[in-house]
C-alpha cells in the first residue's frame, strides 16, 4: 500500500473539514499509534497482520491531514524499547520497516506530486544495515520536498534523544566550539533530533493508554495531548476531527502559555548575557566602574559573538559535507571516499542527523 492514498473526502467529509478549517488548525501532529497488537488479537490474526494494518492507517491518515491542511506530522514508530520484545516480533517489525521505506522510494513521482519531505528520528545506529540503507536513500530521495513534512520516530526515546543532545553540547565545550555559559534550554532544543521542525501543537495517542511512553517529553510541554480510546488500525477521519476540536477549544491558552514561555526564555537568556558581560568588565577594568553605555555596547558585543559560536556549533560546513558524502554513499552503496567515518566526526548521531537536516532547511 503507498505512503500517500490518493481519492478524496466524500461529501459529508469535506463538508465538516471545511467547518473544521474556519477555526484554528494544528500545523504540526504527533500520534502515537498504539494498539496493533490489540487489534491483531481482537480480530484473531497474527501480530505481524496488526503491524501492517497500523501502517496502512497511517497512509490514510497522511491523507486526512493534508485535506485539513496539517502539513507536519510525527509518529512514533518504533520505541528503542520495542527491542525488548521477541526477536521474531523484532525482526519482523524491522523488515516491515524495510519492505515499507523500499516501496517509499518506488513511488518517488507521488511524493513529489505531493512535495512530502521524509524525515527519520532516532539512533539509527541501532538498527540493521541494511535497513539503515534504504532509510538513508529514502531521506535522499524527498529532502528537497518542502510542501509538507513526515518525521518517523525510529529506534527513539525521548531520554535518548535529550541525552544525546547534552553529550553533543558537552563535546561542543570539551572542544572550545562553545563557552559552558553559551549552554541552555534553547541550545539544549536545537540539539534535538527535532530540532528544524516547530514543536507539535498536538499530540494524539489510541488505545486508551493516558501516557507519553518516553515519546517527544521536550518538545511536548505546550502541546495539546489527545487520549482517543480507539485502537490505531480502527482510527478514523471522526476521530481526527474530534481530536482537532479539542486543540481547537484549548488554542488560545496554549498560544498564551507558549509565548510565556518564549517571553521567559528570552529574558532568561539576557539575564546570563548581563551576567557573564559584568564578569568580564569586572576582570578588565579592575573594579574601576564602568559606564551605562560601555555595558551596553560590550552587552551587544557579547550576544552577537554568543550568536556566533552557537551558530558554528550547530552547522558546521566541513561537517555538513562528510554527512551529506556519507549518506549519498549508502544511497549508491558504496564506500565515501576520502571522507572520514561518520562516528570519528560527530559525537552523536543526533548532531549527524541534525546537521544534515539543518542544510536542507536551509536550502529551502
């Protein structure tokens, strides 16, 4: 089955996601999709069965959302803690997961008819080479898509994203690219694997199960959570909609506490800046006091210099270019040439993954 159905809304469909549309719409959805094997045991069939079932779901899905103009959607699709269950479950989750992004790249003319851009989230490092392959011709294949976004949440957990992220940002001072005091909670995001996408609005989860399961715990914090009883192979267009109206009901005090948050940040940020700026005009002036416009312009001077270090730390361009080599190389599946090993150049790879989504959003 394809990634993207074709066929439209039916009538009384179109009718409520016009309604649906007057009000505000989320741009970014996160789902958890749970309750496959639920479903395989309720209609008696094996696991595997329910697996693809859920996957088909979310093709249908992708095309409900881009109806409702939701132009960016993350799904969880594999938790590094699935790898705790039976290997013949594994194995063949994994090559569902292989079988899928293989069929992705044979229907490259649809997803570009419909400009998705495929992004995949997660330790890839942990999963079988060869579906490390494919997943990497898969990104190649639609990173210049920019109409609408899916992330695939694999071999992922909210602590392993966020660990990751710190470990970069300690190898980042470790190596002089950054200062301890340029460390914080907006560095901390744009370490992220999620890091050049805008934070859910809402995140819907089936099954009935009312928790996050290890899944976006960072970026979720002023999202709107949606806890659908319905088992994700019977989700269906009514139950989008009603999860829409929820956010929609709730749309005005998240917006309010996400510019709090934002609000808070910033003069979170200034505050260090003045901190660190004082330290410094302490240190060079002796004690000798310092006047309001000398704090002002070595203040100016210290965000702008700040501003610099994060911005080489986070895009480095020789880096970008071993990531984009290394890659290209799994799609031709062949050895990179004179470029360094992806591990020996960054700490993590999250920072790989990061880096190379970080270029083609900026080519975009």
């Amino acid at each position: 089955m394809s990634w993207i159905r074709e066929g439209d809304l039916n009538l009384i469909e179109r009718i409520s996601a016009n309604i649906l549309k007057a009000g505000p719409i989320p741009k970014h959805v996160a789902f958890i999709m749970d309750g496959n094997r639920r479903y395989a045991r309720k209609r008696q069939v094996e696991r595997q069965e329910g697996h693809s079932q859920g996957f088909e779901k979310l093709a249908e899905t992708l095309r409900w959302c881009l109806r409702l103009d939701i132009r960016e959607v993350t799904v969880y699709a594999f938790s590094i803690e699935n790898f705790k269950r039976s290997k013949d479950e594994v194995d063949g989750l994994m090559e569902l997961a292989k079988q899928k992004f293989t069929r992705l790249l044979e229907e490259q003319e649809n997803l570009e008819k419909h400009g998705v851009c495929i992004r995949v989230l997660g330790d890839l490092t942990l999963l079988p080479l060869d579906l490390q392959e494919v997943i990497a011709k898969a990104v190649l294949a639609t990173k210049t898509h920019n109409k609408c976004f899916l992330n695939v949440c694999f071999a992922y957990t909210s602590r392993h994203e966020i660990a990751s992220a710190v470990r970069e940002m300690a190898w980042g001072v470790e190596q002089g690219l950054i200062r301890p005091s340029d460390v914080s909670e907006a560095l901390l995001s744009q370490c992220l694997y999620t890091s050049n996408s805008p934070n859910p609005d809402m995140l819907i989860r089936t099954s009935g199960e009312v928790r996050l399961s290890d899944f976006l715990l960072w970026q979720t914090s002023y999202s709107c959570l949606v806890f659908q009883s319905v088992l994700w192979p019977e989700y269906s267009f009514w139950n989008l909609c009603e999860a829409i109206l929820q956010y929609q009901l709730s749309h005005r005090s998240l917006q309010k506490a996400r510019e709090q948050h934002r609000e808070s940040q910033a003069l979170q940020q200034l505050e260090a800046d003045r901190s660190c700026v004082a330290e410094l005009l302490q240190h060079r002036s002796n004690g000798t006091p310092v006047d309001a416009q000398s704090r002002q312009e070595a203040l100016h001077s210290y965000t702008a210099s700040r501003e610099e270090r994060v911005r080489h730390f986070l895009v480095p361009g020789p880096l970008t270019r071993t990531l984009h080599g290394y890659l290209l190389a799994k799609e031709n599946n062949t050895p990179s040439g004179d470029d360094v090993p992806l591990q020996a150049v960054f700490p993590t790879i999250t920072a790989a993954l990061r880096v190379y989504h970080a270029q083609e959003h900026m080519i975009r």
